[in-house]
C-alpha cells in the first residue's frame, strides 16, 4: 500500500444504546482512490464525519500523514487538508458559485481582495482538474452535476488534499457519474488522496484502487479492488449471498388501471415540463420510465398523483376520470386506489421530525384501523408500525426513533411500507432505490415484482438504466417532456441512451 494519508485505530462511536462503530482500524493510502461501501446504516457516514470532524469519536485515535491528529470540528479536519462533499449539498442557494467558495474562508471585511484571489483560484483549479463552472451562476439556476463540481471546488480552495465524497452519485445522470469520475481520477493524478462512500458497487469496481467493507458498525474486509469482485463485496456488506439480477417470469398483463391521455404539465415558471403526453398501464404489469433527469419525468409523476395541478389532458384510474387540472387532490386519489412513493423522500415523503410509526399512518390516519371514535389510536398505530419494520427489515426496529435518525435506505423502505400495505390497484413510484444499498434494492425490487404478481400496476421512474431495464416489462423513453419511444426490457443501454438524448435509433443507424 503506498504511504498512509490517513490512519483510524480503534474508532467507537454509540448513540444511545446504538453502537454506530465498532472498534474500526482502517488504513488509506495517499494518492489512490479508497472505496467504503456496507448497507444503509453500516456506519459508513459516521466514520466519515468523525473524520470530518462532525462527531468526535467515543474512544480511537486518528492520524493525518503519520503524525496523531485532534479532530474536534470541520475546521480542524480543513486546516489538516480534510475536506468533504456531502450527500446533500452545504451550498447557500440564491449566492453564486463564487460567494459559496469564499464563504467563510474570507480575508478581508469588504471580500474584494478576497473575490478577487478567489476568482483567479477557481480559474486554475477549473483548468487543472476540468472543473468547469460559471464562477458568477446562482447556484439555485445549476444542475447538481455543476452544483457538486462547486463542492469539489469549494473543498479544494481551502486546500485540501484529502477529498472524503458521500453518496456522490446518489443525485447524477450516468453522463454527470462519468464526468465526476474522470474529475476524480485527475485528481489521484495530481496526488490527491480521495475517499469515496457509496452503495454502487460497479461504480467501486470502475473507480478505486482498494476498498473497505463495512457491516453493522465494524470493518469486516479490505481487498485491493482488482482482486476482488462484485458479487463478492455484496455478500461481505449484507453477510449472505445477494442476488445481483431481478428474477421475474412473463408479466401476465390484464386491464387498463391507468390511462393518460395529451397530459400537459407546467412548472413553477410557466415553462411546459409535460408537453401532450398519452401511455396506460395495464394491471400485473411495471412500466418504466427512463431519462436524464429534469425531462418532465418529476413533475408527470407530482400530477398524476394529484401533487401539481395539470394545464390540460385526461386521466383515467380504473375507467374513472380524474380531474387533475383542478379539484383532485392526493387523498382523493389515495383513496381511489393510487399509492405514490415520491422521488424526495426528505421533502415529500416524510416529516423528519416525527417518529417512525407517526411517519408510518402518514396520509392514511384517517383509516378506521388507526382511529378510536375521534381520536387516533396509538396503540394501534405503534404496532401496525412494528408489523411493518417486521415485514421489511427496516433498521433500527424501534418505531419511536425519530425518522431523521433512520439511514437512507431504512427511510426509503418506511415510505415504501406505507404505501405498498394500503393494498393500492395502482403504485406510483419515483427513483425507487436511490441512495439504498445492494441487499436494501434486491428486496425492493422483489416487492415491485410481487406487486406485479398481484396484479396490480405499477409506474417506475427511474434514472438507473439497469434498474429500468431489470424491472420493467414495457420501457418508456422521455425527452424535453414528452414520450420519445417505447421500447421491451431487451432494449440496449445504447439504444436507450440514444433515445434519453433526443436522437431516434433508427435515425442513428442511418
């Protein structure tokens, strides 16, 4: 291994009676590329920030170039030449790119002479790593491929050597991956060291030298990532052997449960995001819907669940019409049989603040099952939320832990579980695995597949071709708002591709 950038020995950390880390000695080489990947709350993102400086350690000892280091807030870690890009975005919205690199990294009162170092700063840094961003856009106007560029940036105006990325493909199209790639393997070039937290195991594969595995608070493996494989990282993070394909027989497709027809949706701004679209989904069937993100796919799925109103078209659930150009509302539609798993489970899908079981009822507390004469009945509710946890490995199984509390996965598998147990004729579901580990999507994926089984339909937006292309028995391709191809689940990445890109295949071969 080449020189240590960075050492852990001994690390603990508990919450509560939760032991997040145990006991984990890890070693990272300086100028290589260093993966850690475990399942949603393995302890992956609290290792980190107590290297962040974000937590400090219970017991453990840290070391920064050789020499023993007191990491006991962010600004430590950066003055050691730490620096972190987190999962979600520390960016101040309506600044500009510039103003959020100097923020609090400031020189003077009046910041000229520090806008200045800092512009001519970034226009190096842009040059030497390929960091191209617009030093004077309002970060708010970015795509959040450029928005994590200005992360990266960010980390390395303060001079950081030692870059630790959370989830960095969590929010990127395959494209934005790719380039993030290439930005990361200039950066080991240069003789930065980079440590990369994600689920992603070909992206493990594709990117890093050596990578560490971690399961339920300890580090159980570290393997030089050329002779390792993929299948078996995955049985190390999830301690058994995990399927890696979606296992599914020919979906046995019956009546129409949901027709739209010349759908047109506008966003916020009054630009056209839906432009006339028309599809059905018939029942026992998943369709998919594949694109780059921010072609209409978010605001089609907010309609047709009643959250954005439509500018005109028609929807049909169960050969019912729906209004969704004026009174239709999510209950409304609930109770007609139409589940929805939004894509922003932080904004739309949960209250944080609430505990696991009051996260669990949440748009369905008005069910006779939950209710004693006017009042709810917690009782009840706890132990439906017990059933639940139960039912889908949801981790901790505590339903009065606060959801914020809860991994990323575990909070994904609680809106999953709501929606899924109301027994819905149609499942609506936005980025269905997002941010979740391997063992965490093979039983998502099962429980679609089931859903499917049932004989209920089920509409899958997804920015993962593979998992588009494994789940769905009918491909849907979007394009600057509207449906540009449908294509059956052999379709290629290629072919796919092209058609995400606005270029017809048939044009293509041409």
């Amino acid at each position: 291994m080449a020189q240590a950038a960075i050492e852990l020995i001994g690390i603990n950390k508990s919450f509560g009676a939760v032991r997040a880390n145990r006991d984990i000695n890890l070693e990272i080489g300086r100028g290589t590329i260093h993966g850690i990947v475990g399942e949603n709350g393995a302890g992956k993102s609290t290792l980190m920030s107590i290297l962040y400086g974000f937590y400090q350690a219970d017991s453990g000892e840290i070391r920064v170039g050789g020499q023993p280091a007191s990491i006991k807030t962010p600004n430590d870690a950066i003055a050691l030449g730490i620096g972190m890009v987190h999962q979600h975005f520390m960016l101040v919205d309506n600044f500009t790119v510039l103003e959020n690199v100097i923020l609090g990294a400031e020189s003077d009162a009046l910041l000229k002479k520090s806008i200045a170092k800092a512009r001519s700063e970034l226009e190096r840094l842009e040059r030497e790593y390929g960091l191209e961003v617009d030093p004077d856009a309002v970060i708010e106007e970015l795509p959040v491929g450029l928005q994590q560029r200005v992360e990266i940036l960010k980390a390395l105006y303060r001079g950081a050597e030692i870059l630790i990325l959370d989830e960095p493909t969590g929010v990127l199209t395959p494209a934005e991956a790719d380039h993030l790639f290439r930005i990361l393997g200039q950066l080991k070039d240069q003789g930065k060291t980079v440590v990369l937290i994600t689920h992603k195991l070909r992206e493990i594969m594709a990117i890093t030298d050596t990578v560490s595995v971690m399961r339920q608070g300890t580090m159980v493996a570290t393997r030089e990532t050329r002779k390792t494989t993929v299948e078996e990282l995955a049985e190390l993070m999830v301690g058994r052997r995990v399927l890696l394909r979606v296992e599914k027989g020919e979906a046995e497709a019956g009546a129409v449960k949901l027709a739209v027809k010349n759908l047109t949706v506008r966003d916020t701004r009054g630009v056209t995001m839906v432009d006339d679209i028309s599809f059905d989904i018939r029942a026992g069937e998943i369709v998919g819907i594949a694109g780059v993100a921010g072609n209409g796919q978010s605001e089609l799925l907010e309609a047709i669940s009643g959250i954005r109103r439509a500018v005109s078209g028609s929807v049909m659930l169960d050969g019912k019409p729906i209004d969704l150009t004026g009174a239709a509302d999510p209950g409304e539609l609930r109770d007609r049989g139409l589940a929805h798993v939004p894509e922003d489970r932080h904004h739309v899908g949960l209250v944080l603040a609430f505990e696991e079981n009051e996260n669990s009822i949440l748009g369905y507390h008005d069910d006779p099952r939950y209710l004693k004469g006017p009042f709810l009945n917690i009782d009840a509710i706890r132990n439906d939320a017990r059933d639940k946890i139960a039912k889908y490995d949801i981790r901790p199984a505590d339903c009065r832990l606060k959801t914020a509390n809860f991994s990323g996965g575990n909070q994904q598998k609680i809106v999953l579980a709501r929606e899924m147990e109301q027994d819905p004729g149609v499942l609506i579901v936005g980025q269905p695995t997002r941010g979740v580990d391997v063992g965490a999507i093979e039983f998502i994926h099962k429980r679609l597949i089931a859903m499917r089984d049932q004989g209920k339909a089920v509409l899958v937006v997804s920015v993962e071709l593979d998992e588009i292309r494994s789940l769905s028995d009918r491909i849907l391709v979007m394009f600057a708002g509207r449906i540009v191809g449908e294509r059956g689940p052999e379709a290629t990445e290629g072919e796919l591709g092209l058609l995400m890109a606005g270029i017809e295949h048939q044009e293509a071969a041409e």
